[in-house]
C-alpha cells in the first residue's frame, strides 16, 4: 500500500518528537535539511544540523526536559517537494502526571523533499498562552489531556 504524502509529513514530525521524547540531539538534528532552521519556545534560532546538534546536546545533557504531548491539526502540500504541517503541544514536566498548560505551544514543520527524501526545513515551537483569554489555553490543555487519558 502506498503511503501518501501527509503520511511521510505525520512520520517525519512524529520522529522529530520522539527524537524530542528521548533527549536525543543526535537524533532530531539529523532529521533537518543542511540548512534547517529550529526556533525554540524560547525565541532560540540555530541554523543547519550542526548548529542544531550543538545547541541541543547541553539543553538534554545539563536539563530534565519535558517530554511532548502533541496533536496534528493539518497538513497541506506546498507545492511538489514541500509541506506544513501544523500542531498543538503540550509538555508533562518531570515527575508529574499532568500538562502544564504555562508551556503549551503551537508547531509548525516546514518539509521539504530532497532526493526523495522528507526532511525538516523549518520547526517552530511558539507559546500559546492567549494572553488575556485563559479560556482558550484551558481548552487547548483539555485538547491534549484527552490524548494521555
């Protein structure tokens, strides 16, 4: 059975979180095209999988990330040999059970296929903390907690 292309898309970004998951820099950088770019919640941006690679093994080795909790919502064709897709996410911090809605973000993926191959061109991890509006932060919570219930 042939895959379609919002398959590779939903597989690529899905390695790039369990990558994410595992604490393992080597892992997620080497899903980037050579020039990928990453922008972290924090407003970080590194450029290319070197780059990529360097500023992530310090984060993993000296800090106990969150793992990801996250839910696809789309995945469009950007033309023939690009891609978006477009997701929410939350994190369950060390030693709890629940989403801290104060880190819950939306994720964009750029990809790109070169030579056949789906790569990560653009991942961004921006805040959703809907400032002002708190009933929309709760519903996004409430959104991912049905995915680890």
């Amino acid at each position: 059975m042939k895959t379609s292309f919002q398959d590779e898309i939903q597989n690529l970004y899905q390695k790039l979180i369990e990558a994410w998951n595992k604490r393992d820099a080597k892992g997620m950088a080497e899903l980037f095209a050579e020039q990928g770019v990453q922008i972290g919640f924090d407003g970080s941006k590194v450029n290319g999988r070197e780059e990529i690679y360097s500023h992530l093994e310090p984060i993993f080795k000296n800090h106990p990330t969150a793992p990801f909790v996250t839910k696809v919502k789309g995945i469009r064709a950007l033309g023939t040999d690009a891609a978006i897709l477009l997701a929410i996410a939350g994190m369950i911090p060390p030693g709890k059970t629940d989403i801290e809605p104060s880190v819950n973000a939306h994720q964009t993926l750029i990809a790109v296929k070169v030579d056949n191959h789906w790569q990560v061109e653009l991942f961004q991890n921006t805040p959703a903390q809907f400032h002002g509006r708190p009933e929309l932060v709760e519903q996004m919570t409430d959104e991912l907690r049905k995915l680890i219930e």
